[in-house]
C-alpha cells in the first residue's frame, strides 16, 4: 500500500478502500502536500478495477474539512504572477473532477465542519452520511473571493435548488445537517461513532452489485446531469443497459 503524508488509503476487504484525510491537528485543511497527494490518489483509481467502492472521511474529532490552510496558501500564492496562480487555482479545483471522473460510487462521512473546499469534496461525492454536528459553508466568499469556486457553483444549485444555493454562496453563512437533509443534499443523519458503520452498510449493499454496473451508472449520472434532452439521456442508458447485459451474456458462454 502506498505511503502517505496528509492522507490514509486504507482497504479493509475486497473491493472497499478507505480515504481519511488526515491533518487532524488542523481541521483537515488542505495544504500542498495534500493536493498533491490526492492528485495521484484519485488519477490512480482510474485504472484500479478492484477497488470498487470508496468512503472518504476526516480524521479527529475537530471536524470534516475546513478547507484550504490559509496560513500556507497566503504565503504561497502572495509570491505568484497572474499565470502562477491560474495554474494553483485549477490545479485545486480538478480535484472535484478528478472525484466525479474515479469510476467508485464514493460515500462521504461528514462531521463536524465541512467548509469551503472540504464543502466541494462532500458535493462531489456520491453518498453524504452526517453527524447531528456537521455543518457547511461554502466560505469562499468570507476571504474576499467570489463565492462560486471549486465546484460548488455547480454542484449546489443541482442538488439543493438554485434559490437556497444563491442565499449560501453570497452569504458564506453555515447551514446544519438538519438543512442539508431536509434540502435532500445528504442521504442520512446519525451519531457521530455510527458515521463508518452506516457507510461501510451502504458499502456492503454496493458490493453485491454488478461492478461494471456500478461504474456505468455513475458515469451516466455525470453525463446526463448536464443531458440536453430526454434523447440524448436515453442514449446513455440504453448504450450502458446494452453493455451490461452482452456482456453478462459473453460471460456466461465462457
């Protein structure tokens, strides 16, 4: 297993991977080090067939994500020209695409604050399980920025409606868990030691199914969330069912 500095992949059983972030001392900010690291973590799920469901969690008890460590990015991008940081900007934000482009359903363990960046990654994940705790802010807006960044301009207004993802973009303000569920955005609250234990149930009931499957069904959700018509959605799902079941069909003549 690969070694690393700011993250933990860890595969308990066949098929399931565990991603902690871990800089618990700093609420699981995300520092260089970091992006870097799930850079390569993420572009090497890609290609990995045995891994097959992913649950993404922070570690400590201080919470979920709180976003960038301003400390080390303030003294970074201070020093850059207009290029430099265009480059630091996307390099951050791909991050959300790289999630939604790794072909695992990804069950995401939210406690605590998930804020700005740690806010995109719960966004760009499949399956959001909170604790009574957990809050979110899209906090961009609160360091002088605008307040659609690292996707989150994207993914809200899709999976809340674009009447409350307005009012938390422009305000920065948090909402609870209690708001997150109620506007559909995370799939079940429970108590915070119960976190892993409810994802690794939702874990358990995606590993029985068809693994191809399980990957086209997310890559068919990514394509017609932005589909431009009824036709264009069904040629997805036809193309994906179609697959499926040749290939159930080669297999069971070998």
């Amino acid at each position: 297993m690969k070694k690393y500095e700011t993250i933990i992949y860890e595969k308990p059983e066949p098929g399931l991977g565990i991603l902690t972030l871990n800089r618990p001392a700093s609420y699981n900010a995300i520092n260089q080090a970091m992006v870097s690291e799930l850079h390569s973590f993420w572009g090497e799920r890609l290609y990995d067939l045995e891994t097959r469901v992913i649950v993404l969690r922070g570690s400590g008890e201080k919470g979920f994500c709180t976003g960038l460590d301003v400390k080390e990015t303030g003294e970074i991008t201070q020093k850059m020209g207009l290029e430099e940081f265009y480059i630091f900007q996307a390099g951050l934000a791909r991050l959300n695409l790289a999630m939604r482009r790794a072909p695992q359903p990804i069950i995401c363990c939210v406690h605590g604050a998930a804020a700005g960046l740690g806010l995109s990654f719960a966004l760009a994940s499949d399956i959001r399980i909170v604790s009574p705790d957990a809050r979110f802010s899209a906090a961009y807006i609160n360091i002088g920025l605008g307040g659609a960044d690292m996707s989150c301009s994207y993914f809200l207004p899709r999976m809340i409606g674009a009447g409350r993802a307005y009012e938390y973009m422009y305000t920065g303000e948090f909402f609870s868990a209690e708001d997150a569920c109620r506007l559909g955005m995370v799939s079940r609250i429970v108590e915070r030691e119960a976190l892993l234990d409810t994802a690794l149930e939702y874990a358990a009931t995606l590993l029985k199914k068809n693994p191809f499957g399980l990957r086209l069904t997310k890559e068919a959700v990514n394509m017609n969330i932005d589909a431009p018509g009824l036709e264009h959605a069904l040629n997805m799902e036809d193309r994906n069912q179609t697959l499926l079941a040749v290939g159930t069909f080669l297999k069971n003549l070998t």
